[in-house]
C-alpha cells in the first residue's frame, strides 16, 4: 500500500512539475505538503504551493530556482523532475 501511494504522490507532484496547469485541474491548493508521506515530495509541493499564487507557474525550472541549496535536501534535480 505504501508503494502505491508513493506512486500517486509522485505522479502527482510530476504532473504539475511537467503542465503548470495541472494545479489548478487538481486544485492544488487544497493539497496540503503535510498530506505527502515522502517528505522530499512535502518540500517540493511547498515550492509549488508558495510559487502558485506569485506567478501562477509552478514549473521545474521555478521550483528548482526556489528550492536553491534545498533542491540537494530532496535529492536534486531528478526527484524535484519525477
């Protein structure tokens, strides 16, 4: 079961990662970092969270930008492109 929700968490987090505008398909803002079990993915949906409503873009690129010596804390750019 932990597999499973792992998956859906990063598919998640990916799909709004790779189509910005998937948050607001998913609406996202309902979608607390603390509802993540993988704590790299509870960082990285803060990013998001906190990018959201700045630009109302929350791509790669950005969330790696904002994440700065953090991105490292989540492994990097390859967990942050999930």
């Amino acid at each position: 079961m932990q597999d499973s929700r792992n998956e859906a968490e990063l598919a998640v987090v990916g799909a709004v990662l790779r189509d910005p505008d998937a948050f607001s398909l998913l609406d996202g803002k309902l979608l607390s970092p603390r509802y993540f079990t993988n704590p790299a993915l509870q960082t990285i949906w803060g990013a998001i969270l906190h990018l959201q409503p700045q630009s109302g873009v929350s791509g790669l690129p950005l969330v790696a930008d904002h994440l700065g010596d953090k991105l490292n804390d989540v492994g990097g750019r390859a967990p942050a492109a999930v």
